[in-house]
C-alpha cells in the first residue's frame, strides 16, 4: 500500500468501530486489515482459556498526507 501509513491498532472492536465511523463522518479515506491473533492454534491446541475478545487486532491505514488529521480525529472519538 504505497503511500499509506498505519493511524491506528486495536485489539478491541468497539475502539475500532469508533475510529472507522470518525474518520467515515469526516471524509478521511482508509484501509483496514484484520488479523486473527491465535493463526494455526485453533487446529493444534484448541482455545480453552483464551479470551476471544482479545483475538484479533485491527489495523488501520490512512493517507501519509490525512495522517496528523486523522491521529486527531481518532484521539476526539477515543477520549473525547
């Protein structure tokens, strides 16, 4: 993804529904990629005592130039 850079990663889905609505309000373009965190463990040992809520991380991408933006859009929808 050239031209992009990484504004934001979370492991919790309501962080990242926040971000992606504040930077949908203000027009700021993105990319985003989920990555499940627990890969081929599933398979081989099961996720008895795993906390699934913590399970995937979520990255988001925005332009290098939306970057200063959108770090202070993110931080406006995360604490206010």
């Amino acid at each position: 993804m050239f031209g992009w850079v990484e504004a934001y990663t979370t492991i919790l889905m309501d962080d990242y529904a926040k971000v992606r609505e504040a930077l949908n309000t203000s027009g700021i373009r993105y990319h985003m990629k989920i990555k499940d965190m627990l890969g081929n463990m599933r398979g081989r040992s099961g996720t008895f005592g795993v906390n699934m809520d913590y399970s995937t991380q979520y990255y988001i991408f925005v332009k290098k130039a939306d970057l200063e933006n959108a770090q202070y859009l993110i931080g406006k929808a995360l604490h206010g």
